[in-house]
C-alpha cells in the first residue's frame, strides 16, 4: 500500500512540475488508478518521464534487465517521504480543495488550488533529480527511447519539458518565449473545457470528447512552430507506440487487449 500511495503521488505531482495543464492527465480518474506494485496501475505515466515507467508495457518495450528493475524500484522507494512531505505542502489552506470557484486555480490552471512558485521550483528540483537518477539506470539508447515515448504520450507537455528542450536547441531549433506563450494558452483553453466534462463525472463518453479536445488543442498548438521546429520533434518521438488505454472498470480490473486506436 505505501508503494502504491507513493506512485499516486509520484504520478499527480510530476504532472504539475511541468507547470502545464496535461490533457492526459485530466483524462485520468482521481488518485491515479494504480494497481500492483512499481511497475502497474492502469494507464500510467501520467507523470510525465518518471510515470511512463508504471507502464508494463512500457518496461517490456525499453526491454529493462531485472537489475534495472530493482535499482528503479529502490529509487522510488527513497524518494518516497521527500515527495510525500512535498505533496502535503500542496494542500491548500484549510484542506478539502475540493472546489475552485472564486480563483483557487492559479493563472486558470488545473491542480491543487493554491500551488505557490516555490512550491511548482521544489517539484521541479524533485523531478529533475528523479529523472537523473532514472538516467543514470537506463542505457543511453533506453532513456532516449524513454523521452520519446513520453513525447508521443503527451506532446504538449513534452514540447516544453526540459529533456525535450535540450534535444530542440542542440537542433538549432529552439522554442521561442513567443511559441511557448501560443503554446501555454492552447493548453489553458483546453484545461478549461476539461475542467467543464469532469464536472458531469469520468465516463467513456467524456473520455471520447476530451480525445477530441487534445487533438483540437495540439493542433493549434504545434501550429505555432516552424517545419524545422515539427521535424525534429517527430524524430524525437521515434518510432510509434501503441499505449494501453485507460480503464473504467473499477480497482483490479484487467486492462485486457484494449488499446489507444490512433
């Protein structure tokens, strides 16, 4: 159960260190839907690079040895307290945060009301020092694979996130304050419209809507980058993966052959 929790919390807080609205992770039920132990829970990844890794599908295809496997599960299993003290600092003031009337959610963002920038910098040192750690795991040629996956995951998250960033400039086509700025507000307007399906409840029916939604917004999105900026993205990408879909089934349902159609 402790492990468990600790990739609830590992997944909902690598989202927010990006400091964006991830479509997919909106699209996910509430508290993570993990199941099993390090590597399981539902969809995964929501979290970014570290989530993509509660993906067994995932492990299987970065073809991870069983060493690998027990050094990334001992790096979890330490950073656990420190993200779980980071986590409770997250609480808004006076507990529930269950509404967001009134300007809880900063710049119209989604997540935790409340969330201060030294709190967002925190995480964010959290998350890099994570990412290193699983860096210096992978081989080279699996951490790259694992960033690509991540960018075919959740390319508006990933188009800004630093490991991605990198790879863009050491291209000579870095993302511009201006791209960024089009690119954060396709994102807020999107975080908008989810906010207003998962008022009517999470159901295959909204799951279907907010599809549509993320491809409304990634479209205009990556509208703003140049042909050389979208080349190099797609071949940060790599070779195309079939992700398992999310489930609706309840705790401890299987997740079966159904996968992502596109």
């Amino acid at each position: 159960m402790r492990s468990r929790a600790f990739l609830s919390v590992l997944s909902l807080a690598s989202t927010f260190i990006a400091a964006t609205f991830s479509p997919l992770a909106m699209a996910q039920p509430p508290g993570g839907g993990g199941r099993g132990g390090m590597m399981g829970g539902g969809m995964g990844g929501m979290g970014g690079v570290a989530g993509l890794l509660r993906v067994p599908e995932v492990v299987e295809h970065l073809k991870l040895d069983e060493t690998q496997k027990n050094e990334l599960k001992d790096v979890q299993q330490s950073m656990g307290d420190e993200m779980r003290k980071l986590f409770e600092g997250m609480r808004p003031a006076g507990g529930g945060g269950g509404g967001d009337a009134g300007g809880g959610r900063q710049g119209g963002r989604g997540g935790f009301g409340g969330m201060t920038d030294e709190m967002r910098k925190k995480m964010e040192e959290f998350n890099k020092n994570t990412e290193d750690k699983i860096s210096a795991i992978l081989d080279p040629t699996q951490f790259d694979r694992l960033v690509g996956l991540f960018a075919q995951q959740n390319p508006m998250q990933a188009i800004r996130h630093r490991l991605v960033a990198e790879k863009m400039k050491a291209a000579n086509c870095p993302i511009t304050e201006e791209q960024e700025t089009k690119m954060k507000d396709a994102e807020e307007a999107a975080g908008a419209k989810f906010r207003e399906l998962m008022s009517g409840g999470f159901n295959p029916e909204n799951m279907t809507k907010m599809g549509e939604i993320r491809k409304e917004s990634e479209e205009k999105a990556f509208g703003a980058l140049n042909e050389t900026q979208k080349k190099k993205f797609e071949e940060i990408k790599g070779e195309k993966f079939e992700f398992p879909r999310p489930q609706f089934g309840g705790p401890g349902g299987g997740r079966g052959g159904d996968r992502r159609p596109n």
